[in-house]
C-alpha cells in the first residue's frame, strides 16, 4: 500500500541521520586515540599502559598491567590511586577497551583513553 511504502521510504532515509548523530552522544568516558597517538604519548614519558584483551595476547612493549576487560572492578586495586592519572587501553582490536574505559569511568577515572583498532592497528601502523 501507499502509506506503507512512504513509512518505509522515510525509515532508509531516517537512518543515515540517526547514525551520523551517534557522535554526538559520545560517551564522556570514551576517548579513541590512534596507534601513533599512543606511540608519541610513549615516547614523551612514562604512561600507564593496559591490555584488557582476554584470552591472553602478545603485549605492546612497556604494558605496565594486563587486566581482562571484564575483571576492572575486581582489579581496581592494581590501578593508579589519582584518578585523574591518565590510562591508556588496549585490547586486540578495540571493543574490550570501550568496556574497560567504560568500568574505569565508573570507579571515578577521567583521563582514559582507547587505542583505535588495538593491538591489530599497532601492528599495522608498525610499532614494536
């Protein structure tokens, strides 16, 4: 029927909008840096350097802890005291560290960030 195709029609060109807004509702917690943000935030200093990823995986060089994504809260204890340290994660390809971002949000963490793409992009982008 007409009225049916129009309601469809309007729901294919709904969608591109509703996508194109989800940026806007980033989440506070979440902040994606790139493999070479890492690498020059590494080489400007100490950071603290987690990998959330489960099962096990090969580290990047200078990983100060490895805690599964879905084990922060029981770990809370092995991350810095000053909540506002800054707390680069990682994980193979990057949802973990979303999650992980998420639970440190929660026990009063600011300065988190999310390595886009993982562990796979480092390699990619060539970094040891």
């Amino acid at each position: 029927s007409i009225p049916m195709k129009i309601l469809r029609l309007v729901s294919y060109l709904a969608i591109p909008f509703v996508f194109a807004s989800c940026g806007f509702l980033k989440p506070d917690y979440l902040q994606a840096i790139s493999p070479r943000q890492l690498h020059e935030a590494m080489q400007k200093g100490d950071i603290f350097l987690v990998d959330v990823h489960i099962p096990e995986q090969k580290h990047i060089a200078g990983t100060d802890l490895e805690v599964p994504f879905n084990k922060i809260n029981e770990n809370r204890d092995q991350f810095p005291k000053d909540k506002s340290t800054e707390i680069y994660l990682y994980c193979e390809s990057g949802p973990m560290g979303n999650y992980a971002a998420r639970e440190l949000y929660k026990l009063g963490y600011r300065n988190i960030f999310n390595l886009e793409g993982g562990k796979v992009a480092w390699d990619k982008a060539g970094f040891e």
